[in-house]
C-alpha cells in the first residue's frame, strides 16, 4: 500500500506537472509590451517677432557749396552789385596809370583769371571840366589804358571791352576837387560769366 501511494503520488506529482507544463506551452503568450509612447512633441515656442526695420538712415547732410557753386548761381547783377572788380581812378587830365590803379588791376587780372569764362566792359569817366567832345576822348584813352594793362598781364582781349562814357555818368555831382576825383575813373562792369 505505500508503494501504491507513492505510485499514486507520483503519478498524480507527475501528471501536474503534465499538465501544468502543456498549459504553460498552451498559454497565449503575453501580449507584447505595447511600445511606449512617443514622447509628447515638443512644440518649440514660437520664433520671437522680427526685429522691427531698422530706421532709415538720416539723408547725408547738404553737401557744402563750392566756390564754383556759389558763383554759378549768381546773376551778374548780383555779381556787378558786389562789385568783385575795382575800379581805378585818374589823374586830372591824364590817362596813364598810376601805382594804386595798377595794383587794382592785378587783382582784377587775378579775378578773372580764377573766373576765365568772365567778360568785362571797363568804362572810361572824366569829370565836368572839359568839352563833351574832349571828355569823350579822355574816357577812350583811360579805358583803353586799363584795358591795355589787363592784356599785358595775361586777360585775353576778347574778354574786355573798352568804351567811355565821357562826363555823362558822374558818381558825383558837386563842383569840389574831391568829386571831381571820384569821376576821373575806369569802372568795370561784368557783361558775361
């Protein structure tokens, strides 16, 4: 009876063990591990707004008018009335320079030689005493003369006219030697640039 028992034992140790090792193989096995989740997206954050446009840059300032710029835009008479040209003054019946006229005139040559598209008139005055007739002649040799001093210091004689005006257009009206002075001139006037 004991080997009966532990042949029955045996037999029921066995057959569980059976058993249990076909259900074990008959068992679905387990479902495979879902696959883990993807991670939660990362939404970047959204790009900060551009940067507002630069501000235009300031307009460069005016550009500094030139010599040249400034004189183009004169008229003659604005030039005439700045009177850039002396004129010179005459002994009492005389048409030859003096020292101070002739210094006049090398700055007169230096103006147009700076301005080389400038013409001039120079106009020849003599004062009261005298007969029109003579005064018109004394008017010709003085603006000629100063004509003649402007060539020789290198002004072109198509730049300069010479005329007189004899003793019609006085600057000044007294009958007194210092008036008188004031009209035995050359007077320049600019008549192109």
């Amino acid at each position: 009876m004991m080997s009966r028992r532990i042949s029955l034992t045996t037999a029921v140790v066995l057959t569980t063990v059976f058993v249990l090792a076909a259900c074990a193989k008959k068992a679905p096995p387990p479902p495979p591990q879902p696959p883990a989740p993807p991670p939660p997206a990362v939404v970047p954050p959204p790009p900060p707004p551009p940067p507002p446009p630069p501000p235009p840059p300031p307009p460069p300032p005016p550009r500094a008018l030139t010599e040249e710029d400034i004189f183009a835009q004169k008229t003659l008479a604005q030039l005439n009335a700045e009177r850039p040209l002396g004129d010179v003054t005459f002994d009492y019946d005389m048409s030859a320079l003096r020292d101070d006229a002739r210094a006049t005139l090398q700055r007169n040559a230096d103006y147009l030689k700076r301005w080389p598209t400038v013409r001039v008139t120079v106009e020849g005055h003599a004062d009261s005493r005298g007969t029109n007739e003579y005064n018109l002649a004394l008017g010709e040799r003085r603006g000629a003369s100063a004509k003649d001093y402007l060539i020789s210091l290198g002004i072109g004689t198509d730049r300069i006219l010479a005329t007189t005006k004899g003793e019609e257009e006085p600057l000044c009206r007294e009958e007194t030697e210092a008036c008188w002075a004031m009209n035995r001139r050359g007077h320049f006037i600019i008549t192109a640039k």
